[in-house]
C-alpha cells in the first residue's frame, strides 16, 4: 500500500495539518492568525500561544477530512525550520508526542525544500505537471529570494540568494511606507493591475553572481516619496495604482534578471517558482511570458501551496520516508538554516 504522511507546519502564523497517501494529497487544513494585522507584523509570542490553541483541532480535521484514523499513518512529517523558534517548537513538540504515542517515525523538514516539493504534489482527481530534474526554481517569500537549483528531491543546491531584504520584505516594507494594511504584497499586487507599471522609475541594486538584494530598492522608494511629498502632501493617495504597478514592475525585473541569466549558465529550460511571493499575478504572468520568450517549461505551484502549508512538508517527508532519514527523539527546532 501508499505510504500515508501526517504533514504538520508551524513555521511561522499559519499552523497547518495535511494528509498524504504516496503523492495523493488527502487533506491540507490551514488555521490562519489574524491577530497579527493591527501591528504591521507577526509577533513571535502571540505567534506561539496560537499555534498551541490551534494544532490539536488542526490536525484532528486534516486526519477526518483525509478519510483515515490515526491508526493509518506511516510517519509524521514536521516543518524543522527555518522560522521563529518557538512557534517551531509547537510543532515539533507535538510531532514528537505522536511519534511515541503511534510508534512510528518522524521525518525533519526544512521549511524552504518544502515549497520547492509543493511541485510534487498531486490532487485526488488529477496529477498536476511536474518539473523534470535537474530544474531551477525561484523561490521568492516573505524572508527568502533564492534561486535553487534541484537536482533530485533531496539534492538541491542554493546558487543565488538575497544579500539583504527579501523580495517579500520589500513588498511589505514599501507597503508600510504608502500607509497600506499588512501584509502588503497582497495589496500592492491587486492595486498594481488598475496602474501604469512604466510611471515611476526606481533603483535596481546590482550584485555579484546570481544574488539579490532589494535595500537598496526599498531606500530608493522611500526617498522618492520623501521628496514628492514635500511639494505635493498627497502624492501617495493621487498616485497610489501608479506607485504600486512601478515598484511590483521594478521587483520582478529584478528577480527575473537573475533568473534568465542562471537558467543560460546552468543550459536549463524547466523553471519553477515557488514561495508566498509565487501567489503575485504580475510575476506569474512575467515568468510564463519569458517561458514562452526563451523556450521554458514553466512551473506555477496552485495558490494554495504557495503560502505556508503542510501538504508541501508531507510530500517532502514522503520522499524522506523512502530513502528511511528518519528524524531522532532528540531532534530541536532551528531559527536558521544557511544550506538546502
């Protein structure tokens, strides 16, 4: 029979549950913490405690929605890290409690491979398209914009990363500036398709290799603004889709550039994206528009596994249950991981 995977992720302010037979994705529940908006950003403590009141219910309805009892599992597949500590450790806690209490093993994941195996997922009533290795993927989120290249499931290698702000800070950051709700990337990205993304013009940091960073791009906006308001108060209001369109323009050129110039380097033509930043229409659209340009084979995740779910931990700990890298009793959660 399938080998059937309890996926838990609590990387972050979403605690999530998901149930997957071999590649078959059963069930993913997702608990989102809206306590967070009213202070412009996650806050680790309230991060933690919801966690705690979330994940028994959490994974209570991915185990009834999937259709088995506990009694089913083969192995618990839990986020590791990279995140904040202690929400983190809520779900290693309780992947720990359940391991020992179903004697079955656990299986470590590092958060980022799981967006990139979100690409391995598949639905009950279709098998979506999946990138053929070695494929490169731009994995772009609130914290990471990286270029990744995937030689097999577990085999990938980080050959570009930000050198500062990540793309999502950028979004979120630049939101903040213009008076908008976080998180901002959502926002910019709906008030970008009603502006002119060729109105304003900012700056494009250049960096060695196939590395990123957005600082500069984040000053630059800051103090476009700083100066159009001294003569016109309300420039940000009159100028708000214009301003949006711009700078969500600006960073996926950004992103884009170094992408093209990786995808020449290493002579790939399979290129994923992935990460919450994969969710953006305008870069969707500009990363299938230069598919068709340069003779990709482009790869989208579905919007439900672009933000932060365990259908992308349960799939990585599926391939991690095959080779038999099993997670110890005494494994601990990491803030911080520098390699894939």
């Amino acid at each position: 029979m399938d080998i059937t995977i309890l996926g838990i992720e609590s990387s972050c302010d979403d605690t999530s549950a998901a149930v997957i037979r071999g590649r078959t994705l059963l069930s993913n529940v997702i608990a989102s913490q809206d306590v967070h908006r009213k202070y412009g950003g996650v806050i680790p403590e309230l991060a933690s405690r919801a966690h705690q009141q979330n994940i028994i219910p959490v994974v209570d309805t991915a185990i009834r929605e999937a259709g088995i009892e506990l009694k089913d599992l083969d192995g618990i597949a839990f986020t590791r890290g990279p995140g904040l500590l202690g929400s983190l450790m809520v779900g290693v806690s309780f992947a720990k409690g359940l391991s020992l209490s179903l004697d079955i093993p656990m299986m470590d994941v590092n958060h980022l491979q799981g967006h990139i195996s979100s690409h391995f997922i598949d639905l009950p009533d279709r098998q979506l398209a999946h990138p053929r290795f070695p494929f490169l993927c731009l994995l772009v989120s609130g914290g990471h914009s990286q270029i990744v290249l995937v030689k097999d499931y577990g085999e990938m290698e980080i050959v570009g990363t930000t050198i500062d702000d990540a793309a999502g800070e950028a979004f979120d950051k630049c939101a903040k500036v213009m008076g908008l709700p976080y998180p901002g990337g959502p926002v910019i990205d709906k008030l970008a398709k009603e502006g002119d993304p060729k109105r304003f013009k900012f700056a494009k940091p250049s960096v060695d290799g196939f590395n990123y960073s957005f600082s500069g791009l984040k000053t630059s906006f800051l103090y476009f603004l700083r100066d159009e308001m001294r003569e016109n108060p309300n420039f940000i209001g009159e100028n708000k889709a214009d301003l949006c369109a711009s700078l969500q323009s600006t960073i996926i050129e950004i992103l884009l550039n170094k992408l093209v110039r990786a995808a020449r380097h290493y002579d790939i033509r399979d290129i994923a994206i992935a990460g919450g930043v994969s969710a953006n229409s305008g870069l969707r659209r500009a990363i299938v528009e230069e598919g068709v340009r340069r003779g990709w084979n482009t790869f989208l995740p579905e919007f439900k596994f672009t933000t932060d779910n365990a259908a992308m931990i349960a799939v990585t700990g599926y391939f991690k249950y095959q080779r038999g890298e099993f997670a110890p009793m005494d494994v601990v959660p990491v803030a911080r991981i520098s390699r894939m």
